[in-house]
C-alpha cells in the first residue's frame, strides 16, 4: 500500500509544476499600452456621415467629368461602331451593314433581293449602311468617301460600286459611288435621294423606308424608268437637331459650375476637419 501511495505521488508532481510555467510568462504589456491617453491624428476616427459626404461628392464630380468631356466621348466607346463598319469590309452576300440596329428583316430581305438582281443583270453592286452616329468625320458624305475608298482601294474594284450611308442620330444619309455607278445613276436622282428620301423619313424615324424607297429609285434610275419621286419636308423647313452654339456654352457654364462646388467639398471638407481638430488640441 505505501509503495503504491508513493507512485501516485510521484505521477502528480510533473502536472503542478509545470502549470506556475504557463502563468509567469503570460504577457502584459499589451494590455496597458491600449489605456495610452495619447492619441495621434491618425488614429481619429473620421465621422461616417462625413466619410459618406467626401466619397459621394468625388464619385458625382467624376461621373460628370466624365460625361461631360467631348475628348473621352469621341475617342471612346462611341466612336469604334463606324470604324469597326470600315474595317470589317463590306457584306459578302446581304448587301446591308445595320450597325445601327433599326432594320428589320423583311427591310434586309428586300434589299438583299432588290441588289441581288441589280448586280446580275446591270453588274452594279450598292452596299447600305446604317450608323448611330459619326464622330470621325464632319457629314454622312466624307464617311460614305471614306469607306468606298477602304472597302474597294483601287479604280476597277470601286468603278461600279455604290454605297448608301444613313446616320440615324443626325437624320441624314449620303450615296456615293464609282465613276460606273454615278454615270448609270444620274446626278439628278443621286441629288434627290439625298436631300428628300433619307433625310425626310429618318427624321420621321422611318429608317426602313428610307433605305428601301431609295433602292427602288436607284434601282429605277439605272434601268431608265421614270423617277418615283420622293418624300418632301412640310414647309419646305427641316427643324434642326443640334444645340445653338449660345445654349451650349450655358449649358457648359452650368455644369462647371456644379463640377466646381462638388470638387471643392471633396477637398475641402477633409482639410476644415483636421485644422478643427489641430484646434482643438
């Protein structure tokens, strides 16, 4: 019994004196430096409602900045449409390039067989082309220039080509051609479809029937039959779409000035709030 009294003894021994151990070194500095009095500017906390003002004053400045440039707008998103027209190179068999997105299909069919019998049987090809808007070029005719010119670079490719230009968001169009094409087509009608069929309809937002009417008169032009004629403006006035230059630079003045006081509260706010606190210590 004694011998067995002793063992058990001498098994708990090691468990005390190893628990002292773990107690001294605990540490305990760490706790006494939190109550520290001193106090950094950097560890001011800033108040929420005054973070929210900042953060919200410089994200509504920067949105209007941006909308607001021209630069970022006309070499941004909204000019790659019209390029990216130009570089993919004219349709193999549709004849049509709605990039703008305003053509039907039965618009797209009829135009795809008007063509198609008009390059079969008077080796005349006519290419439509619809964009939203230009930002390249100052008209719908420098653009209809630009992609003859890319699309077919030599004198025989372009001879007897054609190519209708519609610009929805200026409601105007352009046709412009090879030498073959000018001369099967006629000044007169090359005229006319310009300045009645396409700007007359795309003002009415008719883009459908602005393409189609203009094939049919082409189309009727080249074969010597009588010209259908085309839509006239009431009053013989189009109403202008832009801006004067005077309601520009208003609105242009306006919007500075409310880009101006965003920016300044963005700024000036974290600056009143640390000189209060630099005063009040």
């Amino acid at each position: 019994m004694e011998t067995i009294l002793s063992l058990h003894s001498t098994l708990r021994k090691p468990q005390f004196s190893h628990q002292p151990k773990s107690i001294h070194h605990f540490p305990c500095k760490p706790i006494c430096s939190i109550n520290s009095p001193k106090q950094s500017p950097e560890s001011i906390k800033t108040p929420s409602w005054v973070s929210h003002i900042q953060h919200g004053a410089a994200a509504i400045a920067l949105s209007l900045a941006l909308n607001l440039s021209p630069v970022l707008l006309g070499c941004g998103i909204v000019a790659a449409s019209e390029f990216d027209v130009i570089n993919d190179g004219p349709p193999k068999d549709t004849y049509v390039v709605d990039d703008a997105g305003v053509l039907s299909r039965v618009t797209k069919s009829d135009l795809k067989r008007l063509m198609a019998d008009l390059e079969e049987r008077k080796k005349l090809k006519i290419n439509f082309i619809t964009v939203r808007k230009l930002t390249s070029k100052a008209d719908a005719f420098e653009y209809a220039d630009q992609v003859l010119e890319k699309w077919y670079p030599t004198v025989e490719e372009g001879d007897n080509k054609g190519i209708v230009v519609l610009v929805t968001s200026q409601k105007e169009g352009a046709v412009t051609g090879g030498p073959s094409f000018i001369k099967a087509v006629g000044e007169q009608v090359l005229d006319a479809t310009v300045s009645e069929n396409l700007p007359v309809l795309a003002t009415d937002e008719k883009y459908n029937e602005a393409l189609v009417s203009s094939a049919r008169r082409l189309v009727a032009a080249i074969d010597g039959l009588p010209d259908p004629g085309g839509p006239k403006f009431k009053d013989n006035k189009r109403e202008s779409n832009f801006k004067t230059r005077e309601e520009t630079e208003a609105k242009r003045g306006q919007f500075s000035l409310v880009v101006g006081g965003l920016l300044a509260i963005a700024f000036v706010v974290p600056m009143v709030q640390y000189y209060a606190y630099v005063s009040r210590k």
